[in-house]
C-alpha cells in the first residue's frame, strides 16, 4: 500500500509498489502539514498513472534509486500534472537518511557479528561526521581530511593503524558508491587507493615455551590450551565448539559453528567448516576432559556453572596470568593458532593437509605467512639441498676444491 513516510532526520520520502517491486524515493521536504498534503496529492497522481498504466519512473524520478531499472520501459510521457508535486522536491538524501536505508537492504546478507562490527563504525565515526551532509554533497577533498584525521588521530580522537582507518574509509566508499549509483552524481572516491597496511607480525611458540605453558596453566584449563596449541583452532570455534562436534572414534573435531561476541555463529568462511583431525596429544586430553566435567554443558568448554566462556574474561584470569608465571613474552591467545601452523610445517606435515586444518582456502596464506619459520624449526636452511647434489654430482666442499687447484 502506497504511504508517505519520514525519516529520523525528519525528511518526508515516497513508498509504493511499481510492477512488483517495492520504491522509496526520498525528498528534501521537511516533515511539515503542508508538504504531507503535497506529498499525499503527488503519490495520489502516481498511483492513478500506475493503475492505467500511464506512469514514467524516470519522468517523475530522473535520479530515483529504481530508474535504471525501469528506465527502458516503453510508457508515454507522464503529464506536467504529475511531475510538479515531485520532480522539484527531488534531491540526494543526507548520509544518515540513505545510510540508514542501506543498512536495512543488506543487513539480511550479514552475519550478526559483521553487523554489528559495521554497525559501530557508522556510529562511532561516520555518523557524526557525515550525518546531516547531502550524498551529492560531500567531495574528495573532505574524505581526504577524514581519513588524515582518522590516521593521525584528529578531533580529540587517538591515531588509529592503516588496517581500521582502511576499514571505516571502506564502508563509507561503499556507501556514497551506492548512492552515487542511485541519484547520479560522481562517486567521489575514484582513484583513492587504500592506506598501504604492514603485515601484522606473528609469533608463534616454540614448542619449549608450550611445554612450559601448559606445565603450570590451571589444571581446570589444560585440556583446553592443549586443543587450542594442537589444532589451530579460532577463539570462536573453540569456544563455540559443542559435544555433538567431537566424533571420538573418527578422531575429529567438526569445526560448525563458532561463538562471537556471546552469539552463534557460522563459521568464518565456506572453508572454515571443516574437519579437524585429533593427534594423540588431543585426543587424550578431550577423552580426560569429558571424564572431568561429564555433562554439564553442551559446550566442550564452559564455565564451572555450564555457561559459555567469555573470551575477555578467559584471556585476562587465565591466559595472562599463565604467560607470567612461565615467564614467556606476553603475546595474544591467537598466537595458538599460528603455534600449530608452525609446528605441523615443523614436522613436515603436507602443506595441502595443513591448509585444510587451518580452514584456508588453499596453500597461499600458509606459504605467506608461516614459511619463514620453517627453516629455524627444523634446521633445513639449505643443507638438504646441498647434501642432494653432493651425492648425486660428487660435488667437493668449495675450500678443498681450491686447494686442489693451487689457488688457496
């Protein structure tokens, strides 16, 4: 059914339905007595041209959002009657009214947690920048201020790192290209690359400081970092992992759901839902653990009452605490992650095989980013190659060689 309504920032749009398709067009027309009665007498013309089929989208909206869309429809001109109450009231939106929209068209494609991530960054940065400002208003040279002072910690506001200034700046490119798109104006983003971000550094344990860690960590919480250091698994997925996921005689761990910011979740990506084989050391410790707290959650790990962990709670009680007292260089708990990584290309484990456990796609992150310590963990630094060639070509060490031809 064909309505007026209004918008928080207090802006009257149109909404009715065109062939089977629902359209808001939006106004600059303030939430007044008498624009309602223009509005109402506008949307009264358009429904009659919809019924006789008479009405020309792009005639009444030239930069509606839905006027691609209906462009080519073969109509005849809409009358100067209809077009009066509408085409001159007709504008870009201000950045909170079509950002508002924009998140509730996408906001079904979104996960809760991603939501809420993208949710924040318009509020707590967006928002009161952009707010009142018209879409088509708002030029190159201001995002190029915002993100200055995003990165260098303008307006009262801390510096922020190259990865969450890209990460802000990318969700407003994608809401102006929207917009751009829909009322035909300049996406004034073009040519704007992304800040360069450094590679955040790892730093995995080596298998002594882990053998130290879980020699003196609560006996309550062995079983859980000895399945975190040995899998490879996500905060998330551990946390979120339930019994009916551990298949004791298959010896794996079926990684289906995950846990973020206390909701269900699915997991990461398409590849994270896998399979993850339990070595020994897991098995064993999964077997004790169940014997331990019986059935007192559906969750692997939980607290003493069965309730779901908290991840800040666990990192700062346990993880910390446990770092200091094995007196290891405090790192954070995702570094359990990348420790199994190094420690299964540490014993030669196929890297296909590796990937797979880790929930990657293919081998190119595994190879971009845990390569480099292969070689000081298995002290394959180039002598392999060089003890092949040798007893394949007969190869004599370079110094005897000149020794041989006088030249030493």
């Amino acid at each position: 059914m064909s309505s007026v309504g209004v918008t928080r920032n207090n802006r009257l749009y149109f909404d009715f339905v065109y062939q089977g398709v629902r359209c808001r067009e939006f106004t600059t027309l303030p939430d007044t007595l008498t624009n309602r009665r223009r509005m109402h007498q506008a949307l009264r013309n358009i429904d009659e041209r919809i019924a006789d089929g008479s009405f020309e989208y792009a005639a009444v909206f030239p930069t509606g959002r839905h006027t691609a869309e209906f462009r080519s429809d073969p109509m005849p001109t809409t009358s100067p009657q209809l077009l009066h109450p509408v085409a001159h009231v007709m504008a870009a939106p201000s950045f909170e009214d079509f950002a508002e929209q924009w998140f509730l068209e996408r906001a079904a494609t979104w996960k809760r947690s991603y939501r809420q991530k993208l949710s924040d960054i318009h509020r707590v940065f967006l928002q009161p920048h952009f707010g009142a400002r018209p879409m088509n208003q708002i030029t190159r040279s201001e995002l190029l201020i915002f993100r200055a002072n995003l990165r260098q910690g303008g307006n009262g506001r801390k510096p922020l790192s190259a990865s969450r200034t890209n990460q802000i700046v990318h969700l407003m490119r994608q809401i102006l290209q929207e917009a751009a798109e829909r009322y035909g104006f300049t996406h004034p983003f073009s040519g704007i690359k992304p800040l360069r971000e450094d590679r955040r550094p790892i730093d995995p344990f080596s298998l002594e400081e882990v053998e130290r860690f879980l020699a003196v960590v609560d006996p309550d919480w062995h079983a859980y970092y000895t399945v975190r250091f040995f899998t490879g698994m996500r905060t998330g997925e551990i946390d979120g992992l339930k019994w009916r996921y551990v298949d004791f005689n298959r010896r794996e761990i079926l990684i289906r759901e995950t846990r973020v910011r206390g909701e269900r979740e699915t997991p990461k990506t398409g590849s994270s839902e896998r399979a993850i084989q339990m070595s020994d050391t897991v098995h064993n410790a999964l077997c004790q653990h169940k014997a331990t707290v019986g059935d007192r959650s559906d969750h692997v790990f939980s607290t003493v009452l069965g309730f779901p962990l908290s991840y800040s709670n666990v990192s700062y009680r346990i993880w910390y605490p446990t770092l200091a007292k094995a007196e290891i260089v405090p790192r954070n708990p995702y570094q359990t992650r990348h420790t199994a990584a190094t420690l299964w290309l540490a014993a030669g484990e196929s890297p296909e095989w590796i990937a797979r456990q880790m929930g990657h796609a293919n081998t190119r992150m595994l190879f971009s980013i845990y390569s480099r310590f292969v070689p000081n963990l298995t002290r394959r630094d180039g002598s392999a190659i060089d003890a092949l060639l040798q007893q394949r070509f007969g190869s004599a060490p370079a110094k005897d060689a000149l020794q041989e031809s006088g030249h030493a």
